[in-house]
C-alpha cells in the first residue's frame, strides 16, 4: 500500500489547497482542467539537501551547542535517527507528493480533449507534468540508491515507481535500472511537449528538460549523451552572468544575485527546514574552509559566495537568498559540457568552455586561461572547478557518488569543534544510499538500505 500521507500531504502544498475535496465547501474542488492541472505543478520541487551529507561545510562551534541528538547523529555517521528527528523524511515525502501530483494531472491531461483553443496550455501541462515526475524521481535515486552502474543497477534497490493516482496500490521497490529508466522515460516525453523558453523561470521548458537530461546522464556516466544534452541547451542559450558588472552582480552584497538571473532557466530550491535539520540548515552551516582557500584573490567568486562571519564563513552564492538554489542554471551546463569534452579527449574544446566561464568570474584582466595537454590534467583541473562554481547546488552528493565510481576515492570527514568526536565516509560504502524513513519499511514493508 502506498503511504498514505501522500493523499493528503499532496494537497495542502501552498497553491494547491484549492483542490481538496471537502463537501460541502464550494471553495475547494477536484481538479478537472487543464489550469487546474498547472496549478497542480507551479510548486516547487523537492531536490538539492543533500548538502547534509557532502562535503561542503561544517557545523562550527558557534551552533554546536545547538545541534540535536539525531541531527549529530547523521553529521557523524550518515545515519538518519527516526526516533528523535525527521533528516531524510522529508526528502522522500516532498518528492511523492510531487509525483502524487504529477499522476493525478497526467491522468487528467489524458481525458482533456485537446484543441486549437486549447493545445498550448495542454501541452505546457503535459511537459511539465513529465518534468516534475523526472525531476522528483532523480531526487529519490541520488538520495537514496546507489549510483547507477552497468550491472549492479540491474539489482540494486531502486525508488518506488509510482505512476498512478490510486494511493491503495500495493508497491515494492524497483531496481535502480528500472528507475533510470522510468527518468528517462519522463524527462524525454517531457522535452517533447515543453516550449523552448519558459514563460516563466519557475515553469519547465525544454531548455530545462535538456538541462535535466544532462544531469541524468552525467549522474549516470554516460558522458556522450550528457555532452549532447549540453550541445542542445548551449546552442540556444549560452549567455554567462559577468561579475564585473555591477548590473548582473553586485560581487560585495549581502545577496549578490538577482533571482530571475539571465543564467536561469529553471528556478528551484531545495527541500529546506531550519526546525527539522537545525543546525544543519543553509543559513547556519559554515563553508569548508578547504573550498574557501580554494578561490584565487582575483576570483570575484570569493566575495560573492561567502560572507565573513568571525569564527566562519558562511555562503551567499545563491539566487534563491535565503535557500539553495538547485534548479537549471548555464553555468552548470558550461562545465558539464568541459568534463564530458574531456573525458572524450576533447581537451581544447573542453579547455575552451572551462575559460568561458572563468574569464566572466575573475576581475577583467587577471584570468589567465587554463591549459592542459592530457585528458587526466584537464578532468582534475574542471573538476576541481566544478565543485567551486556548484556550490551548494544540490549536486555534490551525486557528484561524490559518481566520481566515486570512476576511482575518485573520496571520503567525508566530519570532526567536532573540540576535536572529541569524528566521522569519515568511506568510498563504497553502503550509507551513500540514505536509509529510508522507518515507518515506510514497518508499515509498508519496502525494503530497507543496508547500513554496512
């Protein structure tokens, strides 16, 4: 049986409130149209917190007296505690009510006739209905699966593919296989009924949907069908912010971005409760001091992301203010676009789209471009910059999970200010894949990750 509280968690979303059937109440209706079914998907989706578990802060000692049992718990061991706290919980819980969502609009779209009058906004609906379903699945498989591989994928346990609106359907979980594929699947169909540009930055559009599809593939390690995804999103639309001018950043201020930037074309925060993860939360946790020193004086990223604190530094990189910004920006595709050229051998051309973006970052007549005669030096070089410019994207988890499996070796370290306690997550293992909450394995018997 599918939990439960998808049924009523799904409607109570802000925008959607509309549409709880309550007799006799003539303000709240079962959705039936086409803009009911839009109104279904204007939200924001689950997706990015996984900060929690990668390597991009710290707790600093300012807010470790304030960190919580199980919240300390997951910091050290990467072990949601579900007696005491709710880390993980929400991350599943918004991403299906989002695919509750996108199940009761598909099965809706599918009794609307479509005509002359209607065809755009139907199909608007339609591929963002697709989107959202991508979008949210991708979510659960970063979270909590193991990366996709060629064989072990084929059994190893996946998302709960759910693809109707009837919550008493008896489920089970898929292998990751099964659910690449049903992301695919959506995202491809998504791409067929968005318009190119979104009307609005909240909304989907195809140029998201070859964004998405390049972060599928990219998380998948299939580097050829991710450059291509690139190709069709750059040739459209390759306009870079430039930190020199004032109009586009404003490099020294509290909140450096505009939030309808010119680099993004999908806007999305991330799931995000400061009560729920506290102090684990994007206002509160201090950047890695590691990344900080990583940044070159000349780099105008220095003073745009991170804000100095005192005894820590803290991050204002992101459009969204006071949240993660995890939705489809260019910047992403940019060097994305580097590391595929590169793994291929492209190393000019791979070269060439890491300068693009740099020389736009750095103070007008400091950068001098990177070079590389290898592919191996260019991929440490991109890498290296990718974690800079993505920070705090939601993307690091999977990017950890991923290199992982290419020989990256990287592990996770996490010690207590006073130097008494400490946590290291290693290469391979099996906590990569989040536990799932308790009360799905107890009351609907999905089978649990394993810890070691």
């Amino acid at each position: 049986m599918k939990q439960l509280f998808i049924l009523f968690a799904a409607f109570i979303l802000p925008g959607c409130n509309k549409f709880l059937d309550k007799p006799g109440d003539p303000t709240r209706k079962v959705p039936k149209t086409v803009a009911d079914v839009q109104m279904l998907l204007d939200q924001p989706l689950a997706n990015g917190s996984t900060f929690i578990g990668a390597d991009e802060y710290y707790v600093s000692a300012a807010f470790w007296l304030y960190m919580m049992e199980a919240n300390a718990n997951y910091y050290f061991t990467w072990l949601p505690n579900n007696n005491t706290a709710m880390v993980g919980r929400d991350f599943w819980k918004e991403s299906y009510n989002a695919i509750f969502n996108t199940n009761v609009g598909i099965e809706i779209l599918n009794k609307v006739p479509v005509t002359a009058a209607n065809k755009k906004e139907w199909e608007l609906a339609k591929g963002s209905a697709h989107f959202v379903r991508a979008w949210s699945f991708l979510s659960v498989a970063w979270l909590y699966a193991n990366t996709w591989h060629e064989e072990r994928s084929k059994n190893d346990l996946g998302a709960v593919i759910d693809l109707d609106s009837d919550f008493l359907n008896k489920l089970s979980r898929s292998t990751v296989a099964e659910t690449y594929d049903q992301i695919l699947k959506d995202a491809q169909e998504a791409v067929k009924y968005l318009p190119l540009y979104p009307d609005n930055p909240v909304r989907p559009s195809r140029l998201a949907a070859y964004g998405l599809l390049a972060r599928i593939y990219l998380s998948m390690r299939k580097y050829d069908e991710a450059l291509q995804q690139c190709n069709l999103y750059l040739a459209e639309l390759n306009a870079l912010l430039d930190y020199n001018n004032p109009a586009e950043v404003q490099v020294d201020n509290d909140y450096p971005f505009s939030l309808f930037n010119k680099e993004v074309i999908y806007n999305n925060a991330s799931v995000y409760s400061g009560s729920t993860f506290y102090p684990l939360d994007f206002n509160t946790v201090a950047v890695d001091t590691g990344i900080i020193k990583s940044f070159h004086n000349n780099d105008l990223r220095k003073r745009a992301f991170f804000k100095d604190y005192g005894e820590f530094w803290q991050f204002a990189g992101s459009s969204m203010y006071e949240t993660p910004m995890t939705g489809i920006c260019t910047d992403e595709l940019y060097i994305t676009r580097a590391e595929c050229y590169a793994r291929q051998g492209e190393t000019g051309k791979a070269m060439k789209d890491l300068n693009d973006l740099l020389i736009t970052r750095w103070t007008s007549g400091t950068f001098v471009p990177f070079t590389a005669s290898t592919k191996e030096e260019a991929l440490t070089i991109i890498l290296d910059e990718r974690k800079k410019e993505l920070l705090f994207r939601g993307l690091r988890w999977m990017d950890i999970k991923r290199l992982n499996e290419e020989g990256a070796n990287i592990s996770i370290i996490r010690k207590s200010p006073d130097h008494t306690k400490t946590g290291v997550l290693l290469p391979g293992s099996p906590r990569f894949a989040m536990q799932l909450p308790e009360d799905l394995v107890i009351n609907f018997g999905y089978q649990q990750n394993p810890k070691e």
